[in-house]
C-alpha cells in the first residue's frame, strides 16, 4: 500500500481528518462567498483531473500517444491526448447543470448549453492539455481553466460574453499531472493547492495559502527564440545569467515545456518565466483567455506579478476569444526587473 495512502488511512483512525478538497470548499464557501453552484464547479474540475490523469499513466499502453492528423484553431497539430482531455471537459460539464458556457483554446468556438440554463450561472474557459508536445516522452503536463459569471438573467450568454477581462474571472487554476497530481485554485482569496491521494480518490490539501518569494533564483525561457527577441529582452535574460543582486550568483534555468509545471516551479519557490513578444510576433504565443489570465490570477493571489512586459495582464483588453498575449510572471521584483529591461530602462 502506498506510504501516503497508509498515512491518510492512520490519520482517519487517530481522528485526525485529512482535509479533502471538498471539505475545503465547503469551509471557505462562507469565508469567500463563493455559492454552492461554484463550489460544485471546482469539485467537477477536480474529477476532469482524476480522469486525464488516469489516460496519462496508460497513454503507452493503449495507443493514445502521437497525433490525430487534424490541425486546430490555433495553427498546431492535434495530439490525441488534446483531443481526449478536451472531450473529457466537454463530456464531464454537459450534463452537469454548472455552465451554460464553454470555451476551449482546441475548438474555434464555444459550446453553448442551453439545457443547463437559467439554473447555471457559470462560463468555464479552459486549456484541456498544456505542454502537450511533452505527451510522447513521459513528461509533465497541466490543465488550465479559468470561470467566468454570466451577467444576465434573463437570457443565455453569447460568444462575446466569454471574452472578457482578467480582473473579471471568479475562479482560475490548474491542474498538474507530474509525479503527483496537483489542483491549485484561488477564488480571489489566495491560493491553496491538493494533492490526488489515488489510493482513496481524494484530493488532499497539502497547499495552504500559498505566498511567492519576492525574488527567485531561476528563470524559465525558450532560449531557442534568442534570436527572435527584443534586444531589452536579450539583455534582461544575459545579465539572469551574470548574477543574482541578493546571492551574486546566476539565475539557474529551469524549463520543461509546460507552462504549467514552470509556473508552478516558480509559485512554490520563485523566480520568473518568460514567453515574451518576439520581433516579427510582437503580440506573443500564449491565449490570454485560456493560459495568461488564469495564471496571471493565480500568481497575484500568491504575491507574485504577471505582465505582458509593459502592462499587467489582467487589465489587458479581451477582444478575441483566441486572442494571444506575451507572458511575463513571477516573484514580483523578478518581473519588475524584466519590465525594465524591455521598456528600456535597464
């Protein structure tokens, strides 16, 4: 039996109950006045984690790695592992009675559910797999979602609705799928972070009230694009590399290819990641809607600072649902550092 699943299961005979992801919600409902409906939400988000974790582990073993064949909405070749995590989501809240809405950076347009409303007040936006390109060599990959409230009553939401401003989200989060699966989520009063025990089903808090360090000591960066960038980002990512102001020792790198597991890297011990605008693509890669204001969210909540380099990005204007954005976020005075150097101030 496993080392933690014995420990949860000693635990519940001494009375001490492992707080479960449910229970959790339940006892921060009153505190953070998130309603039953919600509360609900982030519960089913919980479950679409259990289930892509589960196709993750036997991936290899029944024929689900590599490619469809299909391009999607965004330009990229469609892994069959997007595919079945996008369906997952899709099967998971249609008959849920949670939203009316959802979006998903894989479909070129939202899914509008007419049966769940009025009762559903919610819009779930999400990225079904992040760092998908690591599917294929057994490395980490994520989930991403952010919740939106519908604003009317009287009718159900539109397209346009789901596109909407950072500073307007009520829940955003991630799921990571590493050597544990992890659920970290903030409803705008910080942010708390469950581990899946597997040998009970449960996820377990393990990350309460998570708080960034103002500074870090790495940094996470495609340096394959180097030659792509600014020449203040060439500098700021150069002088990483010379020393840290507090240690005097350089940034170490650290980069997985998974926004997810780099961010989530930094959210735990600190340092900055960056995925900035390029000469010739100046408006960036990342989905403002589906990977840079949930996680932007999250790391605010945490302490942190997220930018596109000369704003932050929950005041960025949403104008497109797939709208791309450049991402820069971390220890605040990590990303302070990057700001300066890419307005030229540095």
């Amino acid at each position: 039996m496993p080392t933690l699943c014995k420990t949860v299961i000693l635990a519940f005979t001494m009375g001490q109950f492992p707080l479960t992801l449910g229970r959790f919600i339940i006892q921060k409902q009153a505190d953070t006045g998130a309603t039953r409906e919600l509360s609900g939400l982030l519960a089913q988000i919980g479950l679409v984690g259990k289930l892509i974790a589960q196709d993750l582990r036997r991936a290899g073993l029944i024929n689900i790695l590599g490619t469809t064949g299909e391009i999607n909405v965004q330009g990229e070749t469609v892994k069959k592992l997007d595919e079945i995590a996008n369906e997952t989501f899709l099967k998971a809240f249609h008959h849920s009675g949670l939203v009316c809405a959802l979006a998903s950076e894989e479909m070129e347009k939202p899914v509008l559910l007419p049966e769940n409303w009025p009762q559903a007040k919610y819009m779930l936006l999400f990225d079904p797999l992040d760092g998908s390109s690591n599917t294929d060599c057994n490395m980490p990959l994520g989930t991403i979602f952010s919740v939106l409230k519908s604003e009317h009553k009287d009718r159900m939401p539109t397209e346009d609705e789901l596109v909407r401003k950072g500073t307007e989200q009520v829940a955003a989060g991630y799921l990571l799928y590493g050597s544990s699966t992890m659920l970290v989520y903030t409803v705008g009063q910080g942010v708390h972070g469950f581990t899946l025990e597997p040998g009970i089903g449960e996820y377990l808090l393990s990350h309460e009230q998570i708080r960034m360090p103002a500074r870090g000591k790495v940094y996470g960066v495609n340096e394959g694009n180097y030659h792509k960038w600014t020449t203040g980002m060439k500098k700021y990512v150069d002088d990483l590399k010379i020393q840290d102001k507090a240690t005097g020792r350089p940034y170490s790198v650290r980069y997985s290819g998974c926004l997810v597991a780099d961010v989530h890297r930094i959210l735990l011990g600190g340092g900055i990641y960056l995925y900035p605008g390029e000469l010739n693509k100046p408006e960036g890669k990342l989905r403002l809607l589906y990977e840079a204001n949930p996680l932007a969210w999250v790391v605010e909540q945490a302490g942190g600072r997220a930018s596109t380099g000369t704003m932050r990005i929950l005041d960025v204007e949403a104008k497109q649902l797939h709208q791309r954005v450049p991402l820069i976020i971390g220890s605040a005075e990590d990303v302070r550092d990057a700001e300066r150097h890419l307005q030229g101030q540095a």
